[in-house]
C-alpha cells in the first residue's frame, strides 16, 4: 500500500460521505474489569469513531501481561437484524492470519523444531527449485521473492481442503528477484509455511494451531473461515458502494490462503495471542530474534521481522503489529514490548480506515495518565495551516480552533476537502497529545497551548512510513498573529 497523504487521499475513499447514521448499542464491559478500571474515555472516542466513520461495527481488546484490562463492542455484527457487536463476535482476520502462523512458527522454533535460516527443503524433503532454499525468515519475512496471489483468479476461487492441495499455485511460479535483494508482501509464501508446520509437527496444520496454539493461548473462539460454519451471531461482512453501506453477500472462499489470511477470530482472543511473547510460551530468545528486523543484502532493513512489522508510534514508543484487510474486515494488532500492552481492532466491513495509528491512539490511554481536570474552553483561535504535500509543494489554508467544553473542541478548515472541513478534538494524555476524530478513523495531533498555540498532524498507515517517525507533520498550524 502506497503512503496516502493526508490532504490528497483518492476520491474514491469518499464513498464513505452519506452513509445513514445508526444509532450504535455498545456491549457491557466485563464487570470484573469495570470495577477495577474507568475507561470511560476509550468509549468516548470510540463511539466518535464510529459515528464519523458510518461503518457497521468494530470490537477492540486491550491486554497487559495477561490480563484483559478493556473489551467491548460498538455498533452492529449483523446490522439490519440489528445484532450487537461484542469483543467475541467472529470477524475475518484477514492478514493478521499471518501473526497467528507467525505465532506457531515461534513455538516450534522454541521447542528446538524449528531453525528460522534452514533451508525449506531440510523440513520439506520433496519440495521443488526455486523453493527448496528459501528460509522460514526470507518466506515470513517477505523477502525471498514469492508472488502476493496465485497467478490465475480461478485457482482463488476454488476450495482446498488441505494445506498441501495447494502446492500446484507454486508450479512454475518464479521468484520475483533473488531472495533478501527486495522486500515484495506475499500472502501466498504463507502456504509453504502451513506446510512446513505440517511436516515438522506430524499434525494437519488446522489440527497443530488449534491443538497446539489456539486452546494452550485460549483463543477458543479462533476457526479457519468458512461459510458452512458461521454461526447467526457472527459479523456479518459489509462493503461501501457510492456512500452507502452495503451487505456482502457474495462470499469468498480464502481456503487458498489459509495461513496467510484466512481464519476468524475475535479482538479478545487477537489480544489473548500476545500473551505468547511475555509468558514463555515462545522462549525469549526465539522472541528478540522474531521482532528483528530482515536485512537485505544492501543493508537496508525491511523493519519486518519474523511476519511482525516493526513501528513506533509517534511518541516514539515500539510497537510490533500487523493489519489487515480483506473482504469483509479491517483489522490490526498492536504490541508494545516494553509495557507488554497489546490492543486488537476489527471491523466488519472492508474499507479505508487509519487503522494503525487509531490503535495506537487508543492505546496511549493506558500508557499514559490522563489529566481529567484539565479544562480547555475559552481556547478560541483563528489559524494559519500550511499542508505539507507529497510532491513538496505547500498549500496554505485559514481555519479555526475552537473548545467549547473541558476537553472537546473543534477544527474547521477552509479547504474543498469535505473530510477536513469540520472535525471534533479531544484531549488524549500528556505530552501534547490530542486526537482528531475524522471519517478514516482517529488521527493524532500534537497541540501546543503555549507560549502560542501550535498544531502539527499526523496520518500514518503503512510500513516504513517516514512521515510520523521523523515527526513530519501532514498539517501544521497556528494561531495567526
């Protein structure tokens, strides 16, 4: 995914304007976890999200060191039956399958099965050139050349039983270019990797993840996806079409891209999977060298690890995440290794969503004290915005900021961009933190109150994006003199 920017996004993400508003239901906390903790605020901004972006539901978890501190649905699983969203309705994983796999990959390497710079061929004796030596870490990594699909549409549209009946994709299928000279994101190399697992287990690889990862973690509600099975409760899938939200009923079948994209889960149990890499259950060791980045032959790192992808919000925190998205979903989980914190989204419905950087603005209220008394009204001021745009070039726009509560304001912004004309503020925690409620989710925003009021922007959404880690804001503003 190309980097978008902020004052430029296509045309086509606009679908999302006109949508019909729902009145969301929001589902209970877990009452051992409300009596403990006040997360009032999550709710607050998480329903502004979903009110601004129109999408149907989302359901988000938040897990510290094994203890669930926040889970909830907001808005609908199934919106014309009017079915809440819950923390365990079953969404599609999409592409975060690739963390679940990743997951068994760090068992079996714990275990002494597994050596992630062996040769696939020492694990899977028959498997064929230009294969056979590749690397688990080149394969999980993204850096040994695969392709991202299968070559023809009608092999996706067939149904694989098993893992190895996908082998025929990999039939005089080239390599992109020599393994560790390029990065290129591939969801069909994963197939190797289930095949792998197979043989080095003895067990179908459905049979290892549930036995063996699934039910160990208790992920309990973790499936491969398929239609046969859904049950009334789970999320329904949506899409937007000319603005308006609609019901997906033509269902893919993922079952030729299992590993890489093809289950269904939930946010709790998303969250519950990185209790994995603080607990033991994958040694230390294994974990440090899954959370390394690849480097290629050039010496540029990839920032990509064993499938994980290396970040850092922009407070400058590393986190360790991956997203997804497919038909019918857009999810991500977050991991903050220092803190042990882990946060999971997921949306029933494909769309464009700032999923990453809304994670990790939600998870800054567990990571740092929020002052509740703080009280910003009477902060009306008129602005001077510079957007900062990709081709270098610099657009100057007149806005305004306005709070007319303790801790929610509002920026208008005199630009034909409709998604930025008006949008709502809120106060997040220390260190200047402030969030910017927009249709493509949260976005945050550095506020200086003092000596003169200053605002800088930020929109982040894929790997190796230079803009937020070198704290180069998409917009900048203040008051004008």
């Amino acid at each position: 995914m190309k980097f978008l920017h902020l004052i430029t996004l296509p045309i086509l993400v606009l679908i999302l304007l006109g949508h019909k508003t729902i009145d969301s239901p929001i589902s209970e906390h877990s009452k051992a976890q409300e009596s403990q903790n006040d997360y009032g605020y999550v709710d607050t901004l998480m329903t502004d999200f979903l009110n601004k972006t129109k999408l149907p539901g989302v359901s988000i978890a938040v897990n510290q060191a094994g203890n669930i501190l926040y889970s909830k649905g907001f808005g609908y699983a199934d919106v014309k039956r009017q079915i809440a969203m819950t923390p365990t309705s079953q969404i599609r994983t999409a592409s975060v399958a690739k963390v679940l796999t990743a997951t068994a990959l760090g068992k079996l390497a714990s275990d002494g099965k597994l050596d992630f710079d062996k040769p696939l061929k020492t694990y899977i004796p028959d498997i064929k050139a230009p294969y056979a030596n590749l690397t688990v870490r080149q394969i999980a990594g993204h850096t040994a050349g695969i392709p991202h699909r299968p070559a023809s549409e009608k092999d996706k549209r067939k149904h694989y039983k098993e893992v190895n009946a996908t082998m025929p994709l990999f039939k005089d299928l080239p390599l992109l270019f020599e393994p560790d000279t390029d990065y290129k994101y591939s969801t069909l190399a994963y197939n190797l990797l289930a095949i792998l697992i197979q043989d080095i287990s003895g067990k179908r690889y459905v049979d290892y993840m549930k036995e063996d990862i699934f039910l160990p973690l208790d992920m309990t509600q973790t499936f491969p996806d398929k239609k046969s099975e859904y049950a009334d409760q789970d999320a329904k899938m949506y899409y937007f079409k000319k603005g308006k939200l609609t019901l997906d009923k033509k269902i893919y079948d993922g079952s030729y891209k299992l590993a890489g994209a093809g289950f269904r889960s939930t946010s709790i149990d998303l969250a519950k999977m990185m209790n994995a890499y603080s607990n033991g259950f994958i040694a230390a060791e294994v974990v440090e060298t899954m959370f390394n980045s690849n480097i290629l032959e050039n010496e540029e790192p990839t920032n990509v690890g064993i499938a994980w992808r290396l970040n850092k919000d922009v407070n400058n925190n590393a986190t360790i995440e991956h997203a997804g998205s497919w038909q019918g979903a857009r999810t991500v989980i977050v991991y903050y290794p220092e803190s042990e914190l882990s946060i999971s989204i997921m949306i029933n419905a494909k769309c464009t969503i700032f999923i990453e950087e809304t994670a990790h603005i939600i998870a800054q209220l567990f990571l740092d004290k929020r002052q509740t008394d703080k009280d910003l009204i009477g902060i009306d001021e008129s602005l001077e915005i510079n957007n900062n745009r990709s081709d270098g070039t610099i657009e100057v726009y007149e806005g305004n900021l306005k709070f007319s509560s303790p801790q929610k304001g509002e920026l208008t912004i005199a630009t034909d961009r409709d998604w930025l004309k008006k949008n709502t503020i809120y106060y997040l925690s220390a260190k200047n933190n402030f969030v910017l409620s927009t249709q493509y989710g949260l976005m945050y925003l550095n506020l200086k109150l003092e000596p003169t009021l200053e605002g800088k922007l930020f929109q982040y959404q894929v790997l190796n994006d230079p803009y937020h880690i070198s704290q180069k804001p998409m917009l900048h503003f203040q008051a004008k003199k």
